[in-house]
C-alpha cells in the first residue's frame, strides 16, 4: 500500500500525500511510487504540469521513523529512494510546483527544494531535524538548499529553526504564499501561466535546473556522510531518542 493519490485537474496532474493520521509520513513504498508517478506523467504527452501537496495539516512529516532502517542496505535503499524523486522531477518536461499546505519535515522539505516552484500557505512551515537526531540530509540538499537561500542553508540544517512561510517567502525557500483555500488551484494557474501553446517550457527548464552530474556528486556525497551516519551509531541512536522523547512527552 501506497500513501498517495493522482488526479488531472485541467490538463495538470495534481499528486497527493494521503496518509493525514501520521502527518503524510513517507514510507519507502510511497517514496517509489511518488518518483514512478512523475517520470510517467512528466514526459508531457498527457499533462501540462504536476503539483505536490499533502492532505490534512501538514504537507508531510519526512521520513517515517517508524520504518526506520535496521540494516545499512535499509540505509542505501532509503536514501535512494528520496533521490530518485529529485532525479525524476529535474528531468521532467513539464513544471512541477510544490504546494507546500502545511509542515514540510526533513526529507519532504528536501523534495520541495528540486520543485520548479514552490507555492504555500500561512500554515506552511519548514523543519529539518536531521542534525539533531543523527540522520544526514537527502535529495541533493546540499546543492539545492544553498542554491534557493544561499547562507541561509547552513543556519537551516545545523540549528533546525521551524521556518515559518513569512520568512521561508522572505529568504526564498517559498515563492509564494495564498490562501490555503486556493493554493492547489493557483499551483495549477502557475502551470497554466508557462507552459503557452507553442512554448519552449519544457527547453528552457533544462537551462533552469542544476545539471545533473551536480546532483549526482551532491548524492554521493550524502551518501558517503549517511553511510558514516550509520557506522558510527549516531543514526540508531537518535532514532532511538526520537521514539523516547515521543513516549516521555505522551
């Protein structure tokens, strides 16, 4: 089972993290699922565009630590498949617009950050924890972040701050901030707006996007400090302070 769902709402595909009991916590399953979906429909030969929103409160919680991993091959296929979604969303021809409704956790902020545009609300917020719980960052973050908010990123990932939407449009982590009761249909509008009849969206978004051999050495790079993440312990032991923290504060 999957935790998300696709519909075509005017020519876009509209994808959404629906799992709203666990704060759209994502699953390796839903991770694969998210990267096969927009490879399938990023192609342009259906849609105009993709949108990514949550449902419920919050537009995802990141990983779900409740399938954390165990084993350092769990490590590799987890960290692989929050790269994937930033492989295929930087290869589609089409745009594809976070609509970030609410909180955007640790690895479902860093899928955002390859978004062509990132949309939210008054309630969006970012929080990437990482660093405090012994886990690395993902999706060539380590490009991406700095990319969008320049020294901004280094205050982000070491000090974990919640970034509320003012400041996140502020330092430009949002492009954007609307009305939650409109965000999913200007994200389509915004889709609308660039890709004209005729237009040459789908080349000028390659000239846009990072290359993707800096991506790739950015995953490697991730996946060097997750694999000394895990060897040394810190991994299972903030894991592990993670669930006792949630039981103390129960």
């Amino acid at each position: 089972m999957t935790f998300l769902t696709a519909d075509v709402v005017r020519d876009v595909a509209v994808l959404t993290i629906d799992r709203p009991d666990k704060l759209n916590a994502l699953d390796v399953g839903t991770r694969l699922r998210l990267a096969e979906l927009v490879r399938e429909l990023g192609t342009g030969d259906t849609v105009r565009g993709i949108v990514i929103t949550g449902r419920g409160r919050a537009f995802s919680a990141g990983e779900d630590l409740g399938q954390a991993p165990t084993t350092e091959a769990e490590v590799h296929l987890a960290f692989e498949s929050f790269h994937d979604i930033t492989r295929a969303i930087l290869q589609t021809r089409v745009p594809v617009i976070a609509a970030v409704n609410g909180l955007a956790v640790g690895g479902a902020s860093e899928i955002t950050l390859c978004c062509d545009a990132r949309i939210g609300t008054p309630a969006a917020e970012y929080f990437q924890p990482e660093n405090a719980r012994g886990l690395t960052i993902s999706n060539a973050t380590s490009l991406l972040l700095r990319r969008l908010v320049g020294n901004h990123a280094t205050r982000m990932v070491l000090g974990s701050p919640r970034v509320g939407a003012d400041e996140a449009l502020r330092i430009g982590l949002l492009d954007e901030v609307v009305d939650p009761d409109v965000l999913v249909d200007h994200a389509i509008g915004t889709v609308h707006d660039w890709t004209p009849e005729g237009g040459t969206t789908a080349l000028h978004l390659a000239l846009l996007r990072p290359l993707l051999a800096e991506v790739e050495a950015a995953f490697e790079r991730e996946d060097t400090a997750a694999h000394e993440a895990w060897t040394s312990g810190l991994l299972t032991a903030g894991v592990a302070g993670f669930w006792n923290a949630k039981e103390t504060t129960a």
